[in-house]
C-alpha cells in the first residue's frame, strides 16, 4: 500500500492519539519540529522479516536508515530520547558489523549514544547451529541530542532482593564506610547506605520474556519492554512515537501509562491490527470508568 498523503494535519494535536499508514519517512516529514518526547521502535532488522517487509540487505542497512533518523532527530525534542531495539545477524559464519557501523553514523548525524541496554529473553526457545547458539538477547541502544535528558530512575526500581537479608545482616568495618576497591578502579561503595531499603536501582539488562501470545505479528515485542523505557524516559501526557509500529504494542503501553502515543506503520494489514489492539484496551478503560 501506497503512502497516504498527510501533510494537510499541521496541528500536533492532530497527530496526537492516532495511528498512521504509510512509509514513515514520508510520514514523518509532515511532523513538527520537537513535537515528540520518546522515541521507542523495533524496525525490520537486516534480511529479517521477509515475509512481513520484504527485509534489507545488511550492506544497505545503514544508508536505508539514516535518512529516517534524521527525521526523528527533527522530530525529538531537546530532552527527548530514541530507543532502537535491534539485534546483530550472522552471515557467511560471522556476525555482520551493520548494527555497529548504524551506531558510528548515528553519532556523526550529531546522536549521542547515550547507554545500551540488553534485553534477555528468559524464554527463549532452546536451539543450535554448527558454529553457534540460539540468540537469547538483543540491543536496545538509546540515543539523545544532549546530554542533559528526562529519565525518571525511580519510576523502574525494583526489589533488593534476597541478596539485602544476608549481605546485610552482618556488616563488617569496611561495609560502614565508603570502601574503595582493591583493584584501584577508584570505584567505592558504602553498603551500610542499603539498609532498611526494600527497592533498588535496576542495572542495564532486563529480564523480559519474549511476546508468546501475540500472533498476529511476525516479530512483535513484549509489552513490558516499550513500558519500562516509558516510564524511565518520560512523564504522563508526554507523546510517544513508534515509526516502526508493528501489531501497535508500543502505542497501547503508552495510552496505558497515560500518555499521548503517534504510531506509523507501512503495512495495512498490520495497521488494521494495531487499530484494533488499542481499540482493545480501550473499551475496558471506558466501560470501568463508568462504574
């Protein structure tokens, strides 16, 4: 299906709240300047998603996606974020350097490469090839324009855990003070400071099963992944945007988490069905607030 022309809606708040069909570069380009808050989006990894997409030579990866970038970087506002989730593929016995060589032209289109996150999929089926095993984790790369950007670290704390009961009951002298370390890393620690805490900071890796339940996409994420980069990233009412949106998980835990959600997808089938996810979780949120 043929792009949709957009470029009559010049009200953000046209945008706001709707899904969009067409290829989002085009799409994109009728946006407003720094009109969005968060940027998280899966886009067709390299030769992956054929049947879906039609895929992308790892060769040609990067000079695809650059154009698209710099329309997000148009689009993000100052303090904003952008979170690419992709994963590395091997080819000819080796891992292709694309998702590498995307990073070091990213950061020349003036991104910073802020972190990486990795997500672990704890389900991941079992498998193996002559040379290799099955893929259990993949990249979630956050970029910025500035240094300075919203994240909102308490809203992801999690438990301390088991490890606080015993590591705790019994504190030695150097647990009382910060305690440099021994290797001359010049990092420190003061382990008497987590007493009585029951939440903690979570590291860079998130456990997160793979999405077993949705079937209607050929790669669609869990939800609880688009969730938690939304509630560290961004505040309620902000506008989340997927360019790349797929079955339209992202869009539903954005309007689950009270915010403003943009979602473009280029694939009608797969609109249709993110229209239809999201009028899902709307019709409960109704229906109780009646009550």
């Amino acid at each position: 299906m043929q792009s949709l022309d957009y470029s009559h809606i010049k009200n953000l708040d046209d945008w706001k709240n709707k899904i969009f069909c067409g290829d989002c570069l085009e799409v994109l380009q009728n946006f407003p300047d720094a009109s969005v808050n968060l940027i998280v989006t899966s886009p067709p990894y390299a030769d992956s998603r054929r049947s879906t997409y039609g895929g992308i030579h790892p060769d040609n990866y990067v000079e695809w996606f650059l154009p698209i970038a710099k329309e997000l970087q148009r689009v993000l506002r100052d303090d904003g974020t952008f979170i690419l989730n992709i994963k590395e593929k091997a080819v000819n016995c080796e891992r292709h350097t694309y998702v590498i060589e995307l990073i070091l032209a990213l950061k020349k289109q003036g991104w910073l490469w802020t972190e990486e996150y990795i997500w672990h999929k704890k389900n991941c089926t079992p498998g193996k090839w002559s040379n290799r095993f099955r893929d259990a984790w993949e990249r979630c790369l956050q970029f910025n324009k500035q240094k300075k950007f919203k994240m909102n670290q308490d809203a992801v704390m999690v438990p301390t855990g088991d490890w606080a009961k015993t590591r705790l009951n019994k504190l030695s002298d150097n647990d009382k003070i910060r305690f440099n370390s021994q290797v001359g890393s010049g990092f420190g620690k003061n382990i008497a400071n987590w007493v009585g805490r029951e939440m903690a900071y979570p590291t860079n890796v998130l456990h997160l099963p793979t999405e077993c339940s949705n079937k209607s996409h050929s790669a669609a994420f869990p939800k609880s992944l688009p969730t938690w980069f939304i509630k560290l990233f961004s505040d309620e009412e902000d506008i989340i945007l997927d360019p790349f949106l797929g079955s339209g998980t992202t869009c539903v835990a954005a309007y689950e988490l009270n915010r403003n959600y943009i979602g473009i997808e280029i694939k009608e089938e797969y609109y249709k069905i993110a229209l239809a996810n999201l009028d899902a979780v709307k019709v409960p949120f109704v229906q109780n607030s009646l009550f």
